[in-house]
C-alpha cells in the first residue's frame, strides 16, 4: 500500500511539474522596445522595470512590447506619444497569426482636449483594415460617451514588415532575450 501511495504522489508531482513548464511557455516571452532618437538606435530589454527606466530617461515618442509564443511573434503592442504638448496618443495592440500576418487590430486614442478614450477594433483582411466597433469613455470621470474622435491619427499598420521597428525585433530578438538588453541603429 505504501508503494503504491509513492508511486500515486510521484506521479502527481511529476503531473504537476509538466504541467507547470507548459504553462510558462503558453504564457509567452516579452521583449520591451523603444526608438531613441537621440542615439539612432532602437533598444530592447527583457525586463520591463530596465525599459520604463530608460523611457523616463529618453522619452521616446515610440515604445512597446513584442510577445513571442513558441518563438513566434503573436501580438504587438505599440504606443506613440502624438503631439509635443502630449495632448493626445495611441496605443495599438496588434494580434498576429502563425505566418506572422496581422490579423486584428485594437486601438485606443486618448485625446485630453475632447476629454474622450476611444478604442477601436479592426480586423485586417487582405490588406484592407475592417472597423467591427468603437467604444468610448470620458477621460474625466469614466463615463461612457458617444461622442466619436474624428481623427484617425496614426495610420493603421495592415503588413508586419510595415512597422519601423521589425527589422530591428526580426534580427536582434534572439541577442534581446540572451543578453537582456540590445540596441542597434535605427537603420537595421
């Protein structure tokens, strides 16, 4: 009877233990990354507290974060500071499917002077962007609103090659995630 409990709690101690190293490659790796205009480089990190430190530092107008699942690039997010003043910005969030392809897109504008966060949710089809709903609240006091920004203010990225940034995710992703931090020129 007592192998038999051994064996049992083995087994669920070994259960359990792959069940953990499955969860933690589902959950997916983040590379943190932003353009520092002020050295022509892009950089990236693997610790996000290492990232927020040289944003304060640099103030970027063009930050974000990569996740890879299964060393592939699923889902990007990209923020971008729209005016000198800050009075407005964008924050997307693109899905991509296995071949690297976007496939949807979420967006959020917050525009200080219309007092309104907007989000947006596209699907990206054949090159075209499709609007399927927009959403939106008060900056102020988080009401619902339904008043609609008449801007679209950054255009939408519809092919992952598009963005500024994928050359420089696409050769130094592998450096990024063994040495914990990377920066290239902006030019590769």
């Amino acid at each position: 009877m007592r192998l038999q409990s051994r064996i049992f709690l083995g087994r669920l101690f070994v259960f359990g233990l792959c069940s953990q190293l499955g969860r933690s490659q589902n959950a997916g790796t983040a590379i943190y990354f932003q353009r520092d205009d002020s050295n022509q480089q892009w950089c990236g990190y693997t610790s996000e507290s290492d990232h927020k430190a040289k944003v304060k530092q640099t103030r970027p107008d063009l930050e974000g974060t990569a996740t890879y699942l299964n060393n592939r690039l699923s889902k990007l997010v990209v923020f971008r500071v729209g005016s000198e003043s800050g009075d407005w910005s964008v924050e997307d969030e693109y899905t991509l499917d296995k071949n690297g392809n976007i496939q949807a897109l979420k967006r959020k504008i917050v525009s200080f002077p219309d007092d309104v966060i907007e989000e947006r949710y596209f699907l990206i089809r054949d090159g075209k962007a499709i609007r399927q709903k927009t959403t939106g609240h008060t900056v102020r006091s988080n009401e619902v609103t339904k008043e609609r920004l008449k801007e679209e203010y950054e255009p939408i990225v519809r092919k992952a090659t598009a963005f500024p940034f994928w050359s420089f995710l696409r050769y130094h992703h592998t450096a990024i995630l063994s040495t914990g931090q990377t920066c290239a020129s902006t030019g590769k």
